[in-house]
C-alpha cells in the first residue's frame, strides 16, 4: 500500500493570547520528505503534534488519505513517530521496544520477532537485540526508535527534531541513513528541525515556519537561493539583505531597485572572482575570524551598515592578510543577486 | 618529570577528601543519637522486659504464654486483614489518582496536591473523631441512606472492621500517593505518547509501560502502608469501638487492664519480628519482580 498524503486545510491552534498556528495549510505529497524549519516558538512542533494527535487544533482540518483523522485520537491515527529525546521504554529491551507495536497488533509472537529483527537490521542493529535500553549509546537509541516507528509499517511518519541530542559527524552520518530509509519505504514523513542545514540534507521540500505561519514551501535551492521573505532570507545562512540604492552597478549588469539579499558566500574581494558583472560595495573591515574553509569578515558600509562576507580560504586572502579598518571592495555577480518582492526597507 | 607529576600534593589532597568526608558523615550524628536514645535503647529495655521474671530470672514464660493464646492469633489476623485491606483499597484509590496528578498540569498538580495533603495536616485525633461524626448510626451518611429511603434501618458503618478501614485508608492515602505520584511524574510523557501513537489504549499502555516504570514507587507505598498499620492504635481504638482488638489493641490491654509489663514487651517483640519478616519478603519480592527480564 502506497504511503498517503497529508493535508492540512487552515490549521489554529491557540495557546492563551499567543498564536502557535495561525491558519496553517500544506499538503504534503504521497511519499514526500517535508520538513518543517524554524526558530523555537515557529510552530512547527506545535503543528507535527497536531498531525500526531497529541495537539488538539482550534480549528482546522487534517486529512491522511482521503480520511479526516482531525476528531481521531492517537491510537487509531497509524502514524510512527520518532521523538526528540527518543522516548524508548526503559524497562524493555531493544527488541521488546520494537516488538511493542506489534504484538500490540495481536501478531503472533514469532512473527512479530522476525519482524522486529527486520527491522533492526534495517537500522544497523544487528546483534543488539537484548541489550538493555541503558546500555545503548544516543546514536544506537535513535536507531531503536526510527525500527519501532516503522516496524509495523504506519501510513506516515514523524519526526521531532530526532538528530538534536547527537553530535555532529554523527548528525550528518545519521542523516543520510533516515533519508534513505524513508526513501526505501516510500513513506511519507514529516520532519521537524531548526537547523537549516539538515534541513536542506535530506527534504524534498522544506516548509519555512515563523509565527506560526508558513513563510515558504519550496524544495532546498530554491528555499536557499530565492528567499521570498526577509525572514526566510535571513534565517537560511548567512545572508545580506540591503537597499538597491546601497550597491554600485558595473559593467553590464542592470540597474537595480527594491530590496537585496546577496549571500556572505557570494561575494568576493576582487571583480574577477565574483564569476561575471554585478554590483560593487566599498567598506571597512569591522572584524574578521578564520573559519576553517572560509574567512569570515563583517565589512562596515555606508550608514553603518554591516556586511557579512564568507571568502575561501587557501587563496590570496591567506597571503594577503587582513587588519581592521583595512578598505575593501567587495563584488557579487548579477545572477547572485535576489530581489526581495515588497517589503519596507530595514 | 612524569613520575613527580604523579605525586604533587597528593598527600594534602587526599587529606582534604578525608576532611570532607568526616564533615558529610558528622552531619548524621544529631539523628544517629537520637535514633539511639530514643528507638535502639528503649528496644533492648523491652526485649529485656520480655524475657525477664519478677526476681530477675530469664524465661520464656511470657512468649509461651502469648503463644498459646488463641486472642494471640486471632489479633494477628485482624492485624493483617486491616493492613491487607488499608493496602488494597490504597491501590485502588490511588493508583488513578497519582496518574491524575501525574498527567495534569503543574499548576494543577500543585493545587491538587494541597488536597492531597490536607488530611496529613490535621490532628489524627481530630480526624477519627470526624469520621465518628459522619459514620454513626445518626451520623450524616445513614441519614442520607435513610432519608432517600435507601435503605430502612440505619447501616452500621462504624464500631466495626468496616469503619476502622475507612479511617484507616483515610489516614495512609496520602502518605501511598506521595511515592507513587513521585515515580510516575518522573516518567517521560514522550514514552507515554510513543506507546499512544503505535496504537495503544489508555489502559493498555497504563498496564505496559505505566505501571511497570512507576512500579519502585508504587512497591515503596505498599510496604510503607502494609508495616505502617500493622501498628495503628488511635484509629481501631476509636472507630472499632472495643470490638476490633489488633496487636496494638491488645498490647494496651494486656499493659493497662492485665498490668503484665512482660507479657506486653513479649507481644510488642513478637509485632516487631512480624514488621521484620514481612518486610524482608517485601523487598525480596520487589527485587526478584525488578530483576526478571520485562521485554515480554
């Protein structure tokens, strides 16, 4: 069976005066990776929760399938979720943890054990079945939690910022393996992070929250490359966003109106570099930091106004050097220009 | 170079973990002493009571004459049949209201919480008496019974078994939650809402993952109710009305009626040892329960 889709239609979920969802609707695609990206306080776990059914919307409706599950409680949703703090049920086993859904199902005890062990090694967890939940690492937990989640094979699946406890190499390592999975199972998911980067790893399309509402839903480039709000704009990397009037045109490229966003990565320190005409900017050096792979420098411009470049390294920079108060131009190329639509100016 | 690393100040170092040490276990010497004093010393006086004649003989004249004694035994069992009752009805009131203090709100809780408490708060004397009040044969409930026309004669719900369990219940309700509450609040509500969402009842995921994570509290609260009313005088005294005579009944009796202090200090060792074995099975079973593999 096909994994469904899922659709939200004007979704409100009300805490007191605040507004955690305000009117929200998505449809997410049969077999779709979306992930919800935000700030703390955007919504997005508000909203996961509503879809799981342990938020209770004011108004609204979801649909999996064609069925409204919005008036459905928990336990009749068939929905596999995997939690931030994994959320494994200390007094079981790896393997009674993700037996657990299915003899719930009243399996047959043996078939319910294949299944698990299926399941695990899916996971990479080969060989872990009867340690003790205590004696796992973070890692190996949220593995157990990401085979109880699909073992009994759920309509869709969800997730609450699974990799935050974890660190990085094996954040990134994990990544991989839950986009894989779920590209295996063809299922659709639901995925809620704040880290932008993830976020571009592993969705099909991502959905911008703030406020609760939906700023942007697009797939990873676009969403990066062709922010359509300021706040998308600057909650995706490094970015700079500043009137026309700010920047000098060259060469060809085409006068310029409104409001900018131009990445701190695609600048560069000379008009050559920047990879064809655009727009040049004079300033200072407030401050810089060696980064690893890139320099970080924040340039002061006109009206003092700051400007975040991030400059390869192992290249003149290196040799060259930098000091504060040093003058510097920094160029960027017209197709690494982004217009904003509307908005006042900052 | 390394070998002297090893070694620098660590003789002042280890005395400081010494110090510190001394100065964490001087602050048990208050309570140590007064444990002393109060509880090991006067045991050993009545251990020596029992066993002691009038001349000043050792015997074993007052174990077997307690022994022997059929009120002995038939004590023994009402002991147990109110701290077997007190339990049971302790699980069954609450158990579900420790999981609704669990599951509601801080702010609830907290508020729910001072009910909770209200009756550890009041005099036991003041308490008995109030139940007196509502449970007689006029008292306030048979007056509801027999206005409504419920029933026509007054139920006897007091100077019996009946209403020395409620006062009883009364009494250790709280001091059961407190420890249940405790281990059930700590239990992560994500694990709860996992169990949820791969399909499991409310009752279901209550007997699967609820009740075996609470299980240290709700195992604490038991024996702290099943040892604690083995004891219990006030409540039997006044609720039971002279017709249900425990040990500790008894031990009053057989001091103020009888004025036999060694046949009352063998009764009172003999409760002693009871409280000592019941309680060691207690935490025998918990462990061996702990202990056997949970994933089925």
């Amino acid at each position: 069976m096909a994994s469904p889709r899922i659709a939200l239609e004007r979704v409100r979920k009300v805490y007191g005066r605040h507004v955690a969802l305000d009117d929200v609707s998505v449809d997410v695609r049969p077999g779709e990776f979306l992930t919800l990206l935000g700030p703390s306080g955007s919504g997005k776990t508000t909203l996961l929760m509503a879809i799981a059914g342990f938020v209770r919307p004011e108004a609204g409706l979801i649909r999996i399938g064609e069925a409204d599950v919005t008036r459905l409680p928990v336990n009749k949703r068939d929905i596999g979720i995997v939690f931030q703090n994994y959320a494994l049920f200390p007094h079981m086993s790896v393997l009674g943890n993700v037996e657990y859904p299915l003899l719930l199902r009243r399996l047959p005890r043996a078939e319910a054990r294949e299944r698990a062990r299926a399941a695990l090694a899916r996971t990479q967890l080969e060989g872990y079945e009867a340690r003790d939940i205590a004696a796992l690492s973070g890692g190996q937990r949220q593995r157990v939690a990401l085979a109880r989640a699909v073992v009994f094979e759920p309509r869709v699946l969800l997730m609450d910022e699974p990799l935050s406890a974890l660190d990085k190499n094996l954040r990134e390592q994990m990544q991989f393996e839950i986009r894989k999975l779920q590209q295996d199972l063809a299922i659709t998911t639901i995925y809620v992070t704040h880290d932008q980067r993830e976020a571009l790893t592993m969705s099909d399309r991502i959905a911008v929250m703030n406020g609760g509402r939906i700023e942007q839903l697009d797939a990873p480039q676009p969403v990066y490359q062709r922010p359509r709000t300021r706040f998308v704009a600057n909650f995706m990397g490094e970015s700079n966003i500043m009137p026309a009037a700010l920047v000098e045109p060259l060469g060809s490229a085409p006068p310029l109106d409104g409001t900018l966003v131009i990445r701190a990565e695609n600048f560069a320190l000379e008009r050559d570099a920047a990879g064809g005409d655009g727009i040049a900017i004079k300033g200072r050096v407030a401050a810089y930091a060696f980064r690893g792979e890139t320099w970080h420098l924040r340039l002061k411009v006109e009206g003092e106004r700051e400007l975040l470049l991030s400059i390869p390294s192992g290249k003149s920079l290196d040799q060259a050097g930098i000091t504060i108060g040093q003058q510097l131009t920094a160029y960027a190329a017209a197709r690494h220009i982004h217009r904003l639509d509307g908005g006042p100016e900052p | 170079m390394t070998a002297m690393t090893a070694t620098v100040n660590a003789a002042g170092l280890r005395r400081d973990a010494a110090t510190e040490r001394r100065f964490f276990l001087s602050l048990a010497l208050p309570s140590l002493v007064i444990v002393g004093i109060g509880a090991i010393l006067p045991l050993f006086w009545i251990l020596q009571q029992s066993l002691a004649t009038a001349r000043g003989d050792i015997t074993l004249v007052n174990y077997t004459a307690l022994l022997t004694n059929g009120l002995t035994w038939r004590s023994l069992l009402v002991t147990l049949e109110l701290s077997g009752g007190t339990l049971l009805c302790c699980l069954v009131l609450g158990i579900p209201l420790a999981f609704l203090l669990a599951s509601t709100s801080p702010r609830t809780a907290s508020r729910l919480m001072v009910l909770v408490l209200l009756p550890l708060w009041t005099s036991i004397l003041v308490r008995t008496y109030g139940w007196l009040v509502i449970l007689r044969r006029d008292g306030l409930i048979n007056d509801l019974l027999v206005g409504s026309g419920l029933v026509s004669e007054p139920v006897p719900l007091v100077y019996n078994f009946t209403g020395t369990l409620i006062g009883m219940v009364h009494y250790m309700l709280p001091i059961f939650v407190l420890p249940t509450y405790a281990a059930m609040r700590d239990i992560d509500g994500n694990v709860i809402r996992a169990a949820a969402s791969m399909g499991a009842s409310l009752w279901h995921c209550f007997r699967t993952v609820i009740l075996p994570l609470a299980f240290g509290g709700i195992a604490s609260g038991s024996v702290i109710v099943f040892v604690y009313t083995l004891g219990f005088f006030i409540t039997p005294a006044i609720l039971g009305g002279g017709r249900i005579s425990p040990i500790a009944i008894r031990i009053d009796r057989t001091l103020s009626t009888l004025q036999d202090w060694g046949g009352a200090a063998a009764f009172g060792v003999f409760l002693l040892l009871i409280v000592a074995v019941l309680g060691v099975t207690a935490l025998g079973a918990a462990r061996l329960i702990r202990s056997k593999p949970a994933a089925d």
